[in-house]
C-alpha cells in the first residue's frame, strides 16, 4: 500500500489528520504532499487552520488539519 493509500484509508476510518498524525501513524512527512496526489486522484480534501500551543515554547502555531474527503 503506497503512502497515498494509507492517507487515504486513515482519513477514512478516523475523519482527520494532521501532519504530526501523519508522521506518527504512517511514517508520512510530506503530508501535503500526499493530499495534492490525492486531490489530483479526483478527491476533494477538506481543510482547516487549527491553533495549538506548542508543548516546548508554549507559542501559539498554526497547523492545517485535513478532513475526510467529500464523496
């Protein structure tokens, strides 16, 4: 199963990820790099701008978090 797929099947059976997901359950580190194989491939991914507070510097950071795709 190509990185592709595996993006696609954990969005699918878990409806999020983001690139820190995508590192740790996959072993994927361009994530959007997969969605855009993926857009191309015909499927639509949804996204949004999350805030988090970084664990280290305590700094607010924004990451993209894309949804499952829209049938």
């Amino acid at each position: 199963m190509t990185q592709t797929q595996e993006v696609l099947s954990y969005l699918e059976r878990h409806g999020s990820i983001t690139p820190l997901d995508a590192l740790r359950e996959i072993g994927c580190f361009r994530l959007a790099a997969r969605i855009h194989d993926l857009e191309q491939q015909g499927h639509y991914i949804p996204r949004r701008t999350k805030k988090v507070k970084g664990k280290k510097t305590g700094k607010v950071v924004r990451i993209t978090e894309y949804l499952r795709p829209l049938a």
